[in-house]
C-alpha cells in the first residue's frame, strides 16, 4: 500500500483542493453541517436539502469535475477511477454532497455506457451527469431480493413496444424520478436468470402508481411502484431481449462499491464532539468505545487507500467491494449506537425535543437500511467467501429449472 502520492496524483489532489476551498466549506462535525444527510421529515426542508444536492451537483458539472473517472465521449472528465478516489478522499472533509444524483450516476452510467445503445447514450447521460434527470432502480420485488433473479414483473412483446405489469419494492426516490431502469421477466421458460429484459421507463408513463413508504425515521425514503399495462418502446431496451441479467450485473457490482466507498466519509469527529458536549470523556468505557469507532473508521480509509493503490499501479488485488461494504456498515452501527448512549436520558426522545433535533436518533433507525441495501451483510458474507476466500459455492439447485417452474411465494 502507498501512502505516498506519486508527483502526479499529488498535483492532481492540489488541484482538488483548490477547486473545494473556492466552492464549499470545511465540514464541522455538528449538526450545522447540511450534507451530513437529509433527516428532515418537513416537506419544505426536504425540498431545499435536493435543491442543495442539485446545486452542488451543478458546480461540479460547471467545473468539469462531475464524471470523474467516465470516459469524454459520454460527457465525463476521462479520468481514471483512481483520480475518482483522490477526489472523494479530499471531499469527504468538505460540506458538500450530491446526495441521492451521484448515487443514480454510479447505478445508471454504467450499464447505459456499456451495453447501452448510441441514441440511449446520446439522451440520458448528458442531462445524468448535470442531475436535470432524477432515476430510480426498479429492480427489488415482494417475492425478489437477495434472490433477485426470482423477479415476476412480466413483460409482453406488443408490435414495437412492451406492456409490463407487475410490483416493485423498496424502489428509493421513485416519487422524484423522471426515468427508471427496470427488470422484467419477458421469458417464463427459460431459467430464472434467462429470459430477464433490461428497459429504461419514463416514471411518468399511465399505469406508474407510486405509492411512498414511510420509514421508522419518518421519512419516506423508498416507495411500493406498481406497473399496469405500462407500455415502453422497444427502443428503451437496454442490451439484448432475454440478456438482463448481464446488464444488470453491472448495476449490482458498481452499487455494492459505492456503498462501501461511502466510507471514505468519516464522522467521528461528530461522535468526539459530541462525547465533549455530554461531558463523557473521562469515561474509561466510553473512551474505549470512542477508540473503537476511530480505529474502525480508519481501517476504512486505509482499505480505501490499498484500493488506490492497486487501481493506480495495478499492483496486488483490491479489496473486495464486499468487504468495503460489510465493514462500513457494522462500523456505522457502532458509531450511531455509541452516539445516542452518550446523550444519556435524551437519547430516548425523538425529533426536536432531543438533542441536536434527533439527528442521531435517526441515524439510529437509519442504520439498518445500509446493511439491506445493496445487498444485505448475510449476501456480501456469501461473497466473499465464494470469491475472496474460495469456499465451495452455495448449492443453486434452481439454476437450470426454468422459472415457470419455480416454487414462489
Ligand atoms: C435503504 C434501501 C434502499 C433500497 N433501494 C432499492 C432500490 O432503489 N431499488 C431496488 O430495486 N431495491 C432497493 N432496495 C431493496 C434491497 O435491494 C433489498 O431489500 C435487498 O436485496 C434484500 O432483499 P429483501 O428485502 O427481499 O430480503 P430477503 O432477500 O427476503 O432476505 C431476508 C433475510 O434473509 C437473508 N438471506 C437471504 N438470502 C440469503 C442467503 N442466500 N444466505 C444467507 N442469508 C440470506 C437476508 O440477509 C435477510 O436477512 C433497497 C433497500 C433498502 C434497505
């Protein structure tokens, strides 16, 4: 691992920090920070927390620096993705995010860039990487999570467009996208991870009924999407008819990547600010946890680190995204936990009657989603022992019964 940036990637990370000194602010771990995430069940503060998202984005798009690491043909700033890292390394100390926009990038870029077609990238990038467009990813259904290739959405082949129905779960920010990518199943004979079509559907088509679910934390981060006889041009498919499950593959390994690369962000500081306020740090238990919570956060930045380095000097492997996303979340865990134990009595009240407008309470009830989406911790510990370790595979007797066949919920 280097610690060390060669002369170019230092000049490059001067660069970076020039660019986020002149456009944004230091983060001071309180809860004066506004990218720290969006905890405000009021609609109108909901409305200005994607309104700053947007803006930032914005900035980056204006400055060149959004698309990092996406190739110049299709708008981005032909970086490598280690140049994308150094960026995040110096962002993760700055008030600023791009929040759930650069979160459709890294789901929706890469598979229109790789199996999309000329016209499907020459339409929706653009407006992906300047955030005009919002996306969602409908691909999570009642009887269809982990074991995502069970998916029952049909898709019926109709002159030159499809009709679908079928239900989605789970679908994050559905109520503000403007476009979705969606599996369907569009042949019942073929094995299940056959005969799945990948499509790109306007979120505004008849038939599209969203209905958002409220979380425990109050907010409605995710929604029920229910298709009716929605009708997508043909056009829209992405890949080839039958060959979903490739493109969507490609969604799956960039989302678990994310998840962990959001490690890069640390908020101990926030949690050691918070030790002081309660007067907690003579504490030997606390401060033992307080010791815990940095050490963990920093073994992520340094995962992060062994990460640059082997993209950069393709030199050893990199950690496997799994790891990145298992560690970071059962780290967060112990960060939120030990923040609502410090607040003593007052960390059992909720919204504005608890310290600091119940942000860690949030983050509490919050933290379960992070160890579901993208995978759930038990899915990414079958990952990496079948490829990080090489322990023999689940048994998949199901993999060549065709799917009509399949026992279902
Ligand atoms: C915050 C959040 C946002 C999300 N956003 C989206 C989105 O935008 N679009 C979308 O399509 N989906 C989204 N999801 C859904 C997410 O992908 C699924 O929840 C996830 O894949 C798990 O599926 P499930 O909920 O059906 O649980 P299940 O698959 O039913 O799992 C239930 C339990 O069984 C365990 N389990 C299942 N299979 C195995 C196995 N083989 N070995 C060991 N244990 C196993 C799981 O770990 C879990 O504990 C989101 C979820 C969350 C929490």
């Amino acid at each position: 691992m280097d610690f060390e940036d060669t002369p170019e990637e230092a000049a490059f990370r001067q660069e970076v920090r020039a660019f986020l000194e002149a456009h944004a602010t230091l983060r001071t771990g309180t809860d004066a920070d506004w990218s720290r995430g969006n905890v405000a069940t009021d609609p109108d503060q909901q409305a200005e927390y994607v309104r700053r998202c947007q803006e930032w984005q914005r900035t980056l798009y204006d400055h060149g620096w959004a698309g990092l690491a996406w190739p110049k043909a299709f708008g981005g700033a032909g970086r490598s993705p280690a140049h994308q890292i150094i960026f995040n390394q110096e962002l993760a100390v700055f008030d600023a995010t791009s929040g759930f926009i650069g979160a459709a990038q890294q789901l929706v870029g890469p598979p229109l860039m790789r199996h999309g077609s000329r016209e499907q990238q020459a339409r929706y990038l653009g407006p992906l990487l300047r955030g005009d467009e919002g996306w969602c990813q409908l691909f999570s259904e009642p009887g269809a999570g982990s074991d995502l290739a069970c998916l029952a959405t049909r898709a019926v082949a109709d002159g030159d467009e499809w009709v679908v129905n079928g239900q989605k779960v789970w679908t994050s920010a559905a109520q503000h996208a403007d476009f979705g990518i969606l599996l369907a199943r569009t042949d019942p004979d073929a094995p299940k991870h056959k005969g799945i079509t990948f499509f790109i559907v306007d979120m505004r088509s008849p038939g599209i009924e969203i209905r958002p679910l409220v979380q425990a934390t109050g907010l409605t981060h995710f929604n029920e999407v229910f298709l009716t006889d929605v009708r997508i041009p043909a056009a829209n498919v992405v890949g080839e008819v039958g060959e979903g499950w490739t493109v969507a593959r490609t969604v799956l390994a960039s989302e678990a990547g994310m998840i962990g690369g959001a490690g890069q962000s640390s908020t101990f500081d926030a949690v050691l600010a918070l030790a002081r306020e309660c007067e907690r740090t003579a504490d030997p238990l606390i401060r033992q946890r307080l010791a815990d919570v940095y050490i963990r956060e920093r073994i992520i930045k340094f995962l992060g680190y062994r990460m640059q380095t082997a993209i950069m000097h393709k030199r050893g492997t990199p950690p496997d995204p799994s790891v990145l996303k298992n560690f970071f979340t059962t780290t967060l865990s112990r960060r939120v936990e030990l923040a609502v134990e410090l607040e003593g009595a007052g960390g059992m009240l909720a919204g504005s009657d608890a310290p600091q407008d119940g942000f860690w309470q949030q983050q509490v009830m919050a933290q379960f989603s992070s160890r579901i989406g993208g995978g759930t911790n038990e899915v990414h510990k079958n990952m990496i022992g079948e490829r990080a370790l090489g322990l023999p595979a689940e048994p998949r007797a199901d993999k060549d019964v065709p799917w009509r066949d399949l026992p279902r919920s």
